[in-house]
C-alpha cells in the first residue's frame, strides 16, 4: 500500500494508537519505547503489511523537523542550576568523548572489513563516516526506562546525562558532514577540519542564545488574547533557530538546544503551560520520527550476513571498546568521577533515532556504500536498545549507583 493523501491520516491515526498502546506496555515492562516504535513501523512497512515509503529526503525533512522540537523541549525541560556543577564534564563527553568514539570506532570498523573478505570492504573515510553516524547517545530512550522502575540516580548523574545527550547529537552530525565532503571531494585538512567544527559550534551557540533572548524580548512587549499563541510563537522561534542558524553554516542542533536552555531558564516566561505543550510535541514528535524511520528500512535487508555480521562487531565493540575507552579518556581531569559512574556511563552510550537520521545523508549524497551504511547503523541501534537499553536499570543497581523509588 502507497500512502497517499487520501490515506495519510487513517494510516498515520492508526499507526499512532497502535505506538501508544505498545509504548504503555513497553513503560511497564522497562522495554525501550524506542525499540517498540520503530518496530511497529517496520512491522506496518514494506517487508510487513506492505506499507511502502521509501524517500530518505522526507525522512530526514522528518527527522529535522523532530530533532529541533525534541532538542528544544529537552533544552527547556533542563534545569541550568542542575547541570551548572557537571558543565565541564557533559561539554568534554559531548565533544572530545563523541570524537574519541568516532576514533576507536572507525578503526574497528576499517581493519575488520579488510580483515573478513566476507564484508563490504570500507575505505578509512567510509569507516570513519559509519563510526560517526553512531557516535552520539538516546535520551530519550535511556529515561523512559529509569522512569519506568522509578529509578532515582545517584551523585548527579541524572543531569550529566541529560547535559551530554542533548548536547552530543551536534558533534556527531558535524563529523558525519565532514566524512560525507572527505569522500565526496577528497581529502579535509586538519586546519580547515577544526576551523569548519569551531565555526560551526561558534555559530550555533551564539545563534541559539543570541535568537532566544530576541524572542524572550518580544514577549514580554506583547501582549496576546489566547495564551495558546505564545506556544506557536515558540514553536515558530525553534524552527526559524534552526533554519537561520543553518542558513549562515551554523549547528542548528545545538542553536536548538541553547535556545531551549535559554528560554526555559528565564525569569521571562509566557506561561507556564509552554512547559506542558512542548512536552506533548516532543513526544508527537518522537512518534513520528521512529515509526517513520521503522517504514523506511526493509527488515529482511537487516538479517542479510554483511549487515547483521558486521553490525554485531561493531556493536559490541563500541560496548566494550569505543564508548568505556571514550568515557575513561575523557573523565582522565575529572577525579572526584567514581570508577563505577565511569562504568555506568560507558554502558548508557545507547544508539537511538539519532544516528538513523543521520545515516540518510550519505543516501541523499550519494555516497558509496550508503544504503549498506544506512542499514548497519539501523541494526546497531536495534541491538544497542536490546542489549543496553534493556539492563540500565540493573546495570545502576549492579554498580550500587541507584535508589529505589516507589513509580508513580
């Protein structure tokens, strides 16, 4: 079946219930809602049901789209008091922790298809772009589940890991950019490669902060009838930190990110329900994302030998290899850090809709390999949510790192 305009809205109603109603049970028994979105896509799709969408272009119109609210409402959600003790250290996972994942990662992923001829052969770029794509952490994901079991994190991990996931997406995208122009157009210098990542990030943050204390300035002139309007008009801000951050070759992640930083940490406040509806369409959000990006892939592509081969290497080498590697390199300055948080934050580096999204820019730029790429990384993510997304809670508790609640 072709969705079409006709059908659109039945489809996308129907497919909505059906995410809700397996999200619910999935909150119960600690399954990540992630995994059980993307699997009623996959399950409706082309190799299920026979719903047939395959345009990587609206999927990652789709995926920006989403990624902007749901960083934005995370941003707004964040508390700076909260995170102000843990800053340096969520800022180092976030940008040297991403590149040191994306390091090892690639390394792996080059010597092991030149080693097994069984694989599709990957040049160092090609590797160095796949280990990208993965390189950044879910949210999302990993507090769904600490909030299902009424998980309550000791010494303040909670907001270190909320810092370095809404703060990482941005490192991991700049770096997937960077490989996709390597391959294109040939070699990057490392002089013109850190001053593309400076620019950008510099851009990004001053945008972000610089449009949102704009936006505050306005509502506090205006003076609107429906409070409901002060919701579009941040939900028309987000969009626009985004696309003029983009537009001037800045981060728009991390404009997004700021933005909502900013904005919700203001003493300026349009009302308080801004906090409510952002929350409700991130998560509208989040379901359109994964049950978009669970149609676009075709599952029996996932168990052919060179992608579920290949995928469970690098999966389970960035589980005991990349990401503790990462995380213990990364955390050498910070020594009032426990060996046993160090630990914890090696095994929550769960893969999410984040690198899917990103894994359809080497479709859309016609990269070799692209759609072998696109494939991997989608099954990384399934087995990282199976395997890690899974033992959170039980790797907490394990590492003596969590407190049981009573769940609300």
């Amino acid at each position: 079946m072709n969705i079409t305009t006709e059908n659109i809205l039945l489809l996308g109603s129907v497919l909505l219930f059906i995410s809700i109603l397996a999200g619910r049970a999935g909150y119960r028994f600690g399954v990540p809602v992630l995994l059980l979105f993307l699997s009623v896509g996959m399950f409706f799709g082309s190799d299920g049901l026979g719903i047939e969408f395959n345009s990587p272009y609206i999927a990652q119109f789709i995926g920006i789209a989403s990624l902007s609210i749901i960083l934005f409402s995370g941003g707004m959600d964040t508390n700076v008091s909260e995170i102000k003790p843990v800053l340096a250290k969520g800022l180092v996972l976030s940008t040297l922790g991403v590149m040191l994942t994306t390091l090892f990662t690639g390394f792996i992923i080059y010597f092991t298809t030149q080693v097994f001829s069984r694989f599709v052969s990957f040049s160092l770029p090609e590797s160095m772009l796949l280990a990208s794509i993965i390189s950044s952490t879910d949210s999302a994901s990993v507090f769904s589940i600490l909030r299902s079991k009424g998980i309550s994190l000791k010494n303040n991990i909670r907001p270190l890991l909320e810092l370095e996931s809404g703060s990482n997406d941005p490192m991991a995208f700049m770096l997937t950019l960077i490989f996709i122009k390597m391959i294109k157009f040939g070699d990057v210098g490392v002089v013109s490669f850190f001053i593309s990542l400076i620019t950008q990030f510099g851009i990004g943050a001053l945008c972000g902060y610089f449009i949102a204390k704009a936006v505050l300035y306005i509502i506090s002139k205006l003076h609107l009838e429906s409070k409901s309007l002060y919701h579009i008009l941040l939900l028309a801000a987000l969009f626009f930190t985004y696309s003029f951050t983009d537009l001037i070759y800045g981060n728009g992640f991390l404009a997004v990110y700021i933005a909502g930083l900013t904005i919700g940490n203001s003493k300026i406040q349009c009302d308080s329900t801004a906090y409510t509806f952002f929350d409700g369409i991130a998560w509208l959000a989040q379901l359109i994302l994964f049950l978009t990006l669970g149609l676009l892939v075709n599952p029996t592509d996932l168990i052919q030998y060179d992608v579920a081969g290949l995928g469970l290497i690098i999966a389970f080498s960035m589980i005991i290899i990349s990401r503790p590697f990462s995380v213990f390199i990364s955390m050498v300055p910070f020594k009032d850090l426990s060996v046993n948080t160090k630990h914890f934050f090696s095994w929550v580096g769960l893969r999410g809709a984040v690198p899917i999204v990103f894994a359809t820019y080497p479709l859309i730029a016609g990269i070799p390999h692209a759609n072998h790429i696109f494939n991997i990384v989608f099954f990384i993510t399934l087995v990282s949510l199976i395997v890690q997304g899974t033992t959170v809670n039980f790797v907490a508790k394990k590492l003596g790192l969590a407190k049981d609640e009573e769940a609300s």
